[in-house]
C-alpha cells in the first residue's frame, strides 16, 4: 500500500511534460494554502479569546434596545 505522498509521486511521473507544465501553477497555489494555514495559529479553545470586549459600543446600541426595534417592526408589512 502507497502513502498519499508516494501516490502523487507516481501520477507526477506518469504526466507527460505539456500535462505536467500545466498542472505546476495550480500545485503551485496549492502549496502556498497549505503553508498560509500551517501558518495561522490554531484556536485555544478557550472564550472569551483574549481581545473579547476591548472597545466600546456605540450608541445607539442595538443590544440594548432590540425589544423596541423588534416590537416596532412587528407585523409590519416587508415591502
């Protein structure tokens, strides 16, 4: 049984030059996808993260007067 990396190996291989010359600029991006997201720091798992409630709201703020809004717009007509 082949690992996934020996596998491509032998599809690379089998390419004829045209074909090969082809597919190098999507392998190409490919590459550089797989390092940007080995590059990105994995979630912690922890919340709130670290920069949760660092700036203020503004007014007005809908958080605190969404009853208002909602009961204003109910049974309003969408159009």
């Amino acid at each position: 049984m082949r690992t996934p990396k020996e596998e491509l190996h032998a599809l690379i291989d089998s390419l004829s030059d045209s074909a090969a010359a082809d597919l190098l600029p999507e392998l190409r991006l490919l590459k550089l996808q797989a390092e940007a997201g080995a590059e990105r720091p994995q979630p912690s798992g922890a919340w709130p993260p670290a920069w949760f409630g660092s700036i203020e709201g503004s007014r007005p703020d809908l958080s605190e007067n969404h009853e208002d809004i909602l009961q204003a717009e109910l049974g309003r007509n969408s159009r």
